[in-house]
C-alpha cells in the first residue's frame, strides 16, 4: 500500500506541474502547437491514471 500512495503522491505532482505549465498563458502562447498538445495529452493520461490509482487504493482499503 505505501508504494501505492507513492505513486499516487507522484502522480499528482506531475498533473499539479502541467496543469500549471498549461495554465501559464507564456508558456503556451510561446511553445509550438505541437508542445502544447502534448502536454495536454500527457496530462488528460495522467488524470486517467491517477483515477485507476485511487480506485484501487480504495479497493484494497
């Protein structure tokens, strides 16, 4: 269980990182297109994954 919320705890610090990264209108009025989709995409996965994380950290509590 405790490498579970690690990865928990890991995986919301990288959603909190690109939500701010994409929420800084610098960094995505200066980035390519393609940059900003990718992060975009990387961080809608991430979301994915941390759901399924928290779905079974509560099946196993």
């Amino acid at each position: 269980m405790p490498r579970r919320k690690t990865l928990w705890r890991n995986t919301r610090n990288v959603i909190s990182c690109q939500g701010e990264q994409l929420n800084n209108e610098n960094v995505t009025s200066e980035a390519p297109e393609n940059v900003v989709s990718n992060v975009r995409e990387t961080l809608e996965n991430m979301q994915k994954q941390l759901q399924s994380i928290e779905d079974i950290i509560q099946d196993l509590s």
